[in-house]
C-alpha cells in the first residue's frame, strides 16, 4: 500500500474482488481477512474517490477536500424523485449522528425484501448515504459479509485526521502528483494526471511545481513521443522476474495509452460488450512473465464445483508459447490454492489452451500442486 498509494475498489466475484487480485499479484497467497483488519481496523486507511472509488490513506484526507468539494452526485438519482429530497439527506444523517454506523439496509429493509435484487442501485438511501459519503460528510469503516458498505461520520471514523485542516487545491495536487510519480517510476504528464484524475491543465501546473522542487526529472524515453518525467525515487532493477495474473483493475492497466507504450499490450475490460462481440472474453486478467506481457486469460471461480475455470487463455504473438504456458499454469495452481479451488478446467478452444492443459496435468503430475487439472 505504501507503494501504489491507492487501491481501486471493485466488488466483481467472478474471480475475486479486484483489489485482493491486485495484492496478490505481489504479494502471493495472504489472509484476507488480515488485510480487511489492516484496512478498516485501525483509522490508517479509508474509502476515498481518488483514481475511482479506492482505499488511500488516512493522511490523504486533507489532500482529497479538493475533490469532496466539487463531489457531484448523479444527475438521474431516484432520490430526486422524493417531494422532500433535501429534507431526505438531512434525515439521513441526523439519524446516523443519533444511532452510529448503519448500512443501506438499515434504511430500507422492507422495501429490500420486497425490490428485484437487480434494482440495487435504484434505492434512494443508497443515494443518500453515497452523496453524503461524496461530499466528506460520512466515511466507511467497514463493509458488510457482502461488500455492502457501512456508514458514520468522518470523526469517528478517523479521529487523527478528520479535524486536520484541509489542503491547498494546488498543493494538494502537487501532493499527490509526487506520489503517482513514485508509484509509476517514469510517466508523461497525462500518465501522471491519470492515477489521482487530475485535468491536463491541473496536471501541468502541479508537474511544473515538482519539476522545480526536483521531485521529478524530465527525460526522453525511446519510442515514447511525448516528453516523460522520472521520480526521484524511482530504481532501476538489474532484473524483473517472476510471473503474475494481474488484475483488471491493477494501477499497471488504469491508462491503456501507457500500457501500450510500456508493453505493446492494448486491453480493454469486455464485461460490458456483449459476448458476441468480446475478442478475448468476459473478466480477462493480463498475464506478466518477467518484465513483458505475455499473454490474457478468461477466468472464473466455479465455487460451487470448487474448479478455476480458465475459459479462453492466450500467449501474444511475441512470446514463448511454451514458456508462457509452462509459468501460466503455475501461477493458476497458486491462485486456486489461494482461493480455497480445488481444481483447475481449461476450456480447450485454441492451440495455446490446449498447451496450458498440458502444463497444468504435467505439473500436477510432478507433485507441483495439490491442485487437480480437469
């Protein structure tokens, strides 16, 4: 956390939500429920909009008034529809002032019962509570067995941090600028701007206050045509080794046009295309060997059967089809033990597929994993 700053929310089962995938993308097997500890446990760490909905840091509150106020809350919100709307949010939170921490369905457990379970985001109070949460007037210090939020008031909350006094909009931006740089190690200005969704013209006026303080440098990076800036804390390894499923919302895969420039890898989430017109499938991870991306994977987690699924798998043209198959099926057998799967099913619909299928049976043959392959 100290190095990506930010953690993207994303609640999608399919595999599992995205941000645990992003840690263990790093860190390997650990205990999610260490990490739901360390994050809603102790006031270091809260639910922020910073690159999108993420975890950031406690410290980052004074950083992020900026952003609470110019919060806009949904033009089409349905709790616009209620005559008293305005008395509505008041009601919302004095009753939350009174009672403590309370959930969506704190507020509406009868009508919860009685609304299609699709019509989640059409609940007033859940409109409510995020305006509220939106503006800084409520934080969140846990989530529910089903990712459901809940909600209280920013100083109990963060006790350490909610009475700071807020920061500059420029400094701010400057702030966190210097921290993007760090967590990216070379970008462009529009890299940069990306990982905290600054406007081109607040990321120029930051990056040139951290060009004169000597935060970042600007160098030329071959191939790349617009100019590039280097953190001061940024290392060159001798080596990049290893391999990682990366998560769809991995900060490595926030700007595509820098995923490209890095990797020659262009990538696109296609869970909301429908399925004829999806190319690689529905939740595809990138798949890292070393310091390249090599190849794509359309996962599942068939909890029900306890089975991975590895609905379509790809190697990119550039790459060692057998290497990549070889290392592949290595980090699946790693993610299903994580995952508490038994065993792994990889859809043969291609030459590479079928080549992931035999890596994984010959690793399971070889004592590799208590993992079976199917």
């Amino acid at each position: 956390m100290d190095t990506l700053h930010v953690l993207q929310l994303d609640f999608v089962n399919v595999l599992v939500p995205a941000h645990y995938l992003v840690l263990w993308s790093r860190l390997g097997g650990y205990d999610i429920e260490r990490f739901r500890r360390f994050v809603y446990g102790a006031g270091d760490y809260t639910e922020h909009w910073a690159h999108e909905a993420c975890i950031v840091p406690a410290r980052y509150w004074p950083l992020l008034a900026y952003r609470r106020a110019s919060y806009k809350p949904w033009a089409s919100s349905p709790m616009r529809t209620l005559a008293e709307w305005k008395r509505f949010l008041q009601d919302v939170l004095a009753r939350i002032h009174e009672e403590g921490a309370l959930s969506v369905r704190d507020f509406e457990a009868q009508a919860a019962r009685r609304r299609n379970p699709k019509d989640w985001h059409r609940s007033p109070a859940r409109h409510a509570l995020e305006q509220h949460f939106g503006h800084g007037r409520l934080s969140v210090p846990q989530r529910l067995p089903g990712f459901e939020r809940v909600y209280d008031l920013p100083h109990r909350v963060l006790p350490a941090h909610h009475d700071l006094p807020p920061v500059d909009a420029r400094q701010a931006r400057r702030m966190l600028l210097v921290d993007a740089a760090a967590a990216l190690g070379v970008a462009t200005r529009r890299d940069l701007a990306d990982y905290f969704r600054m406007s081109a013209k607040d990321a120029t006026v930051a990056l040139n206050d951290v060009l004169e303080e000597g935060e970042v440098s600007e160098v030329r990076v071959e191939g790349w045509a617009e100019p590039a800036y280097l953190s001061r804390k940024a290392r060159l390894p001798r080596r990049i080794g290893g391999a990682s499923l990366m998560s769809p919302f991995d900060p490595l895969t926030w700007c595509r046009p820098r995923l490209e420039r890095l990797f020659d890898f262009h990538y696109r989430l296609e869970i909301y295309t429908p399925e004829a017109r999806r190319r690689w499938g529905y939740y595809v991870l990138p798949f890292r060997l070393g310091d390249r991306l090599v190849g794509r994977l359309d996962l599942k987690a068939d909890r029900a059967a306890r089975t991975l699924s590895i609905r379509r798998a790809y190697a990119e043209e550039h790459a060692n089809p057998s290497a990549v198959a070889e290392a592949m099926a290595a980090e699946l057998t790693s993610l299903a033990n994580w995952l508490g799967l038994e065993r792994l099913r990889v859809d043969r619909g291609n030459s590479f597929s079928r080549m992931l299928h035999n890596a994984a049976a010959g690793q399971t043959k070889h004592g590799g994993s208590p993992c079976r392959k199917v």
